[in-house]
C-alpha cells in the first residue's frame, strides 16, 4: 500500500501518529520518507509476509488516508499522478 501525498510539513508528525492509532492490531509495518522541504510524503504501509491485497486492510487505510490529507489542505497525489485509485476522491 503505497501513497503518493503532500502534507503541511508542521503535520507530518501528527499525520504519522494517527496513521499508527489506525494502524494498530493490524499486523502492519510503515516506512514513510520524501520531500520535506516541499511537503511531498511517501508513505507506505506493508503486512510482512502478506503478498496478495487485503481488501479490509485496505477499506480502513484508503478512506482514512485521503480524508484526513484533504482535512489538512494537502494533495493525494504529491508528485506520481492521480491514476485510476485515486479518481474517487478529487472532486473533494
């Protein structure tokens, strides 16, 4: 689960923080590094030894992510494109 976003860099820590709450009992691991100076962010979330998609997983990550990215003025697509995933959600 990859994520292409853009953030307030003074939101970046509070983005990280709530992603782990969400995160939690999930059986997940994060890496997260990118253009801090300009806000870009890529944030990816893995299931060690999980290599096919967890459709639940992925209902809990998904909404979260763009809303809580919108919320704060950011982009969900920082600097990769929006592609077909992501189409839903630009016209919030």
């Amino acid at each position: 689960y990859k994520y292409d976003i853009s953030l307030p860099v003074a939101d970046f820590g509070i983005f990280a923080q709530e992603m782990k709450e969400v995160l939690e009992g999930t059986s997940t691991l994060t890496a997260h590094w990118g253009h801090v100076m300009d806000g870009n962010l890529h944030y990816n979330i893995i299931k060690p030894g999980v290599f096919e998609e967890d459709k639940d997983l992925l209902n809990l990550i998904e909404p979260y992510i763009f809303d809580r990215v919108i919320e704060r003025g950011g982009s969900i697509s920082a600097e990769h494109g929006v592609g077909q995933l992501k189409r839903n959600y630009m016209s919030k």
